[in-house]
C-alpha cells in the first residue's frame, strides 16, 4: 500500500478522501487472496482512508503521497505501524462507517445522525475487552456491548429515527415499531467497524498493546464470529502494508 502511495497510483476525492474506482482496483490486485467478496470493495476501499487517519500518506492534488511517518514506515515493523492505524483510526472524522450501509437512506439530513467517533470508540472499547485467544460470535459481542452500556447510538433523537428509511420514505421508514431493533442500526454500524476498517484494512488487526487484542477476519454475510487474538507479525502483513 505505502509504495503504491509512492508510485503516484491511489487518486482520492479531495472532498471526501474516499479513494477512486481506479485506486480501488489497484488496491484489490495487490490484496493478499483478493478483497473479502468478488466484485464488492471492502478492505480495497478502507485502505486509503486508514493511511491518510493513520498520518502515512496524505492528499496531494488527487493523489495520496506518503509523508515523512509514511516513509519510515517501510522499514519499521509491520505490527506496529498497524496498531497505530488502528488507534489513529477510532479518533479519526474522515469517515462514518454507517455511511457504507447504503441500503439506508436518509442519512445525509439534518440533525438524523450522532457524531461517529464516539460510536467508533464504543465499538474500540468492546474489543479491547474480549479475551486473548477466544472466538466469539457476533450475537456474543453484541449481547456483552448492550450489558456494558456501550450502545453506539445511530439516531440523534427517536424523531431522527423516521428519516431514516428503507427503499422508500413513506413505507420503509426505521421509525415505526420493530423497524430500527439494536441488531439493525447499531449491530451494522459495528459490523461495519469491524469488517471493513478493522479486518477488511490489515486482514489481521495485530496488537501493539494491550488494548488492542482483537482480530476480525473473512465476514460472512450471516452470523459470524470473531477470534480474540494477539498475533505476532506475519510476513503476509508486512508484505501487504509495504505494497
């Protein structure tokens, strides 16, 4: 990733920092095994985001170049460029990961959605709490973040809630009863937090400390589970931040 920020390969809108159709297809080639699924931009769409929260790489006339961090990072271990991303990334404002659940709509009106970085930090916090070496299901994690109060909130207010919608605003609205349960709007959002800037960035979230324990891999469209892990550096890894 960082020698293709180099090379001058990666162009990203300068209004949204969201990298390109080209750059995404650029990415995918240099994907170990390929993004998670054929034809949909997971890890190759997140990758540009993280360098750019991460301080790497920054956006110089449409492309990203890397900066100074970005250039030491070539020769520094793979894990620990990682763990920062990660760290930089729960704080970063470049994106709101329930905006990649298009399926919704609504979300660009006023005063609907909350701020997501405290969201993101919520779904930070869960993982740091998840025991080394243990898989767990995503009904788990989800049922231990709502007994821990670390509910990642979408809707600004429960009137918010009716400009959110389904297809169409007049029958598909998330206001009415049954239509926006835990799993639906909050349980995505941490599903997106999870399998696209924390698995689909790295393809394993190694730790640099000890807050930082978790490691999401392949998202299945259904049920998942997610293994708790501290990893040590693999050779994959450096390959594919060093790409």
């Amino acid at each position: 990733m960082l020698q293709l920020c180099a090379t001058g390969k990666l162009r990203c809108s300068e209004k949204t920092h969201r990298p390109s159709a080209a750059a995404v297809a650029a990415i995918t080639e240099v994907l170990d095994g390929g993004d998670f699924y054929e034809h949909e931009a997971i890890a190759a769409f997140a990758w540009p985001l993280l360098l750019q929260a991460g301080g790497l790489a920054t956006l110089a006339a449409g492309r990203l170049t890397l900066t100074p961090r970005g250039r030491s990072a070539l020769v520094r271990p793979a894990h620990q460029t990682i763990a920062a991303l990660w760290q930089r990334w729960l704080k970063n404002a470049l994106l709101d990961e329930f905006s990649r659940i298009e399926e919704i709509k609504g979300q660009r009106a006023a005063n609907v959605l909350t701020a997501a970085r405290p969201r993101r930090e919520l779904v930070g916090q869960a993982l740091a709490t998840r025991t080394v070496g243990q898989w767990v299901t995503v009904d788990d994690l989800f049922a231990q973040m709502r007994r821990a109060g670390q509910d990642p909130v979408i809707a600004r207010t429960e009137r918010a809630l009716w400009k959110l919608y389904l297809e169409a605003p007049q029958y598909g609205s998330l206001g009415c009863d049954g239509h926006h349960d835990w799993s639906l709007l909050e349980g995505r959002y941490t599903l997106a937090v999870l399998f696209e800037c924390a698995a689909g960035a790295v393809a394993a979230l190694l730790a640099g400390d000890r807050r930082l324990r978790t490691i999401a891999t392949r998202p299945p469209r259904s049920s998942a589970t997610t293994p708790s892990t501290t990893p040590t550096t693999s050779p994959t890894c450096s390959r594919l931040l060093r790409h």
